[in-house]
C-alpha cells in the first residue's frame, strides 16, 4: 500500500499499531505519528492470515486437547506475521526499526474472562521485538482486568483523545467481529462498552453457506429477509439488557450461539439478513439507551463497509447523522490499529490508558507490558 505522506519527524513521534481481531481475516500495521495537534496516519499495511493459523486460533477458542502447546505455537506463528508486516510497513515508508520508537501489539484474543479474573491474548510480543528490533508493548488488557475491570472496549479512550468535540455530542462505534460503542459527550464523561455481535455471525454464517469470509459489502444480506421471531429470540439474549461496563468476544456470540436459534429450516440469505439486523440492532438500542443525546455516529472498522448494516443502523436511529469516521479524516480501516500506536505511547510516557468509566475499574492504569527492542 503506498505511504499516506512523508513527514520529518523524531523516534519519539512514530509507533507501530497491530490489530488483528476477533474477524480474523488479518493483520492490520498502522505507522502512525503522535505529536501535536492529534495523531496522523503515515502509512498502512495489512497481511492476511494463513488458512491454517485461521483454522488454529478459530480452534483455540473453545476448550480442546494440547492446549498450552498449540497456543504457545500459534501465538510464535502470529509473531512472525506481526513482523512481516511490520517491517513492510517501515520498507514502504522508507524508515528503519531504529526511527520507531515502539509497537503496540493487541495479541489475538483466545479467552475473555473478565468474570474469572483473567482475559488471554496469544501471540510473543519478546519474539516480536527480536524479529523488528523494535520496542513491543502488548498485553493492554490485564492490568485493567487486575483493577477489577472488563479489560475492554480500550479503545474508547483513543476514541475520545481524537473524535471529542465540544460543540457536539458524538458517539463512535467499531464493528469488528465484536461492536463497541464510545459516547463522547460535549461536556461530561466519556462512557462505553461492547455492544454485541459485529461482523462475527455474519462471517461464520457466509463462511458455513458460501464459503466467502465476509459479505462483500453486506450484499447477501441486502437480498435476503429478516425473520421475525429468530430475531426476538437472538435480542432476548440477557447480555443485552445488562447494564455497563460489560464485555464480550467469541466466548459469547459463536456457532453454539447461533445454534439455539433453530435455523436449519430457513433459507440461508435471510439468516444473513436477520443477523445484519442484530447487528445493526443491537447498536442502536445500545445508543438509544446509554447516549439518547448523541446526534451524530461515525462508525469505524470493518463494518463500516458493510453497507447493509449501515443501512439498518439509519433505519433504526433515524435522528442521528450516520457516516464513517472518515468524516473526522481517519480512514475507518485504521482507526484500532491506530489506538495500539496511542496505547503504547500511553504506556511508555506512564499515563493511563483505559478510561475507569468504560471498563468498570477501580481507576485509571497505565496498561501493557514493556519488551525493549
């Protein structure tokens, strides 16, 4: 992908953000400077997972044989592709590892269990500092989860350090596989969580009855019907009647999941199109109930390409003004990746990185786990 622009700019300015997130399609490397007046993306690169790392990390969510083994080696494997791509992102921009000054590194989500005390994300952040040279900051999620919170959405506090306006009251949601909600008021705190199923449904559903990995721009589904009573049923789900902070990932919304629906006997398309509806539901219920003021949503991730979704969403919240964040002049593919690069340089000037509001800590943390270059 070619260089966003060139800037003269110091090692303190430039981080590395890696995402690859509950889809699974990829790793998603973002070049980002962090100076003043707010963050600018430099340059981009994406990789695309290997079918048999796909297969490995979709496997390691659910309990099975061999687990430490498998994971340890999968979370090596994911190490390497980090690597890749970051060090094509830097061969692109025409940088060395010497110019940056640290990689913040999501992992790959395989359990999140904020209610037992724990929340795992594979992947070797020491291999990856080997392999890059470069500083690694990873493991944003513990410290949260220590303090008594989620351990999730972090990036609301990103959200609010380059979406926040004081003349308008904005709320901002990521449709990953997973959506998360931020409410950025005028004046006043910053609140959020996880609203419920992104994309996460609608790409096994196409996966198991097209073999494609995503509805190109929720076509399938734009064709399809919505099926009434499925979709009471999906809604009646008690994760969306509790009140935040509260967090969610695989371990909730998955095939056994979508199982207890009974929808051998409907036609596929229409599944899709009632699983667009849950999403698209669920999020605006979800802002209808946490931000009734927001009059403006810009929607960021994967998702916002789904234009199926983004249709239902306006249905649904007719008073709000809908667009991507590429309205605020962030590219909506970039945003997550973008507030690793933020979290890590959070973590290495020893400021907090999650928002005690969002998450339900005990208080604001400076997050992640340090591995020097």
């Amino acid at each position: 992908m070619a260089s966003k622009r060139i800037l003269r700019v110091t090692a303190r300015d430039l981080f590395v953000g890696l995402m690859s997130g509950t889809s699974l399609d990829g790793v998603d490397a973002a070049l980002v400077e962090l100076a003043p007046p707010r963050p600018a993306l430099i340059n981009t690169a994406y990789l695309p997972l290997p079918e048999a790392l796909k297969a490995e990390l979709h496997a390691l969510q659910i309990p099975g044989p061999n687990e430490l083994d498998r994971a340890a080696r999968a979370g090596n494997e994911l190490s390497r592709l980090y690597a890749e791509a970051v060090l094509a992102l830097l061969r692109q921009a025409g940088m060395s590892p010497a110019a940056i000054r640290a990689c913040g590194c999501h992992g790959q989500t395989i359990r999140h269990r904020p209610d037992a005390g724990y929340t795992l994300q594979i992947g070797n952040p020491a291999l990856l500092a080997e392999l890059t040279r470069i500083s690694v900051v990873a493991d944003f999620r513990s410290r949260d989860v220590a303090a008594g919170g989620q351990g999730a959405p972090l990036v609301p506090a990103f959200h609010a350090a380059v979406f926040g306006s004081n003349a308008a009251h904005r709320a901002i949601v990521n449709i990953g596989g997973i959506a998360n909600l931020t409410d950025l008021p005028a004046h006043g705190e910053v609140t959020g969580f996880d609203t419920g199923p992104g994309n996460v449904l609608l790409d096994l559903w196409i996966q198991r009855h097209l073999g494609k990995e995503h509805d190109q721009a929720g076509a399938w589904a734009q064709g399809g019907t919505v099926l009434p009573e499925p979709l009471a049923a999906m809604l009646a789900e008690p994760y969306f009647a509790r009140r935040p902070p509260k967090s969610c990932g695989r371990d909730l919304f998955n095939a056994a999941w979508l199982a207890k629906f009974s929808l051998v006997q409907s036609a596929p398309q229409d599944v899709e199109a009632t699983l667009a509806e849950l999403s698209a539901r669920s999020i605006a219920d979800a802002v209808e109930k946490c931000c009734p003021q927001a009059d403006e949503l810009y929607v960021c991730g994967g998702g916002a390409r789904n234009l199926c979704v983004l249709e239902r969403l306006r249905r649904n919240l007719p008073r709000c003004h809908i667009a991507t964040t590429a309205a605020l002049g962030i590219d909506p593919d970039w945003v997550e990746a973008m507030a690793f690069a933020w979290l890590a340089k959070q973590t290495l000037d020893r400021r907090p990185g999650n928002l005690a509001a969002v998450t339900g800590a005990a208080g604001e943390r400076v997050l992640g786990a340090i591995y020097p270059a």
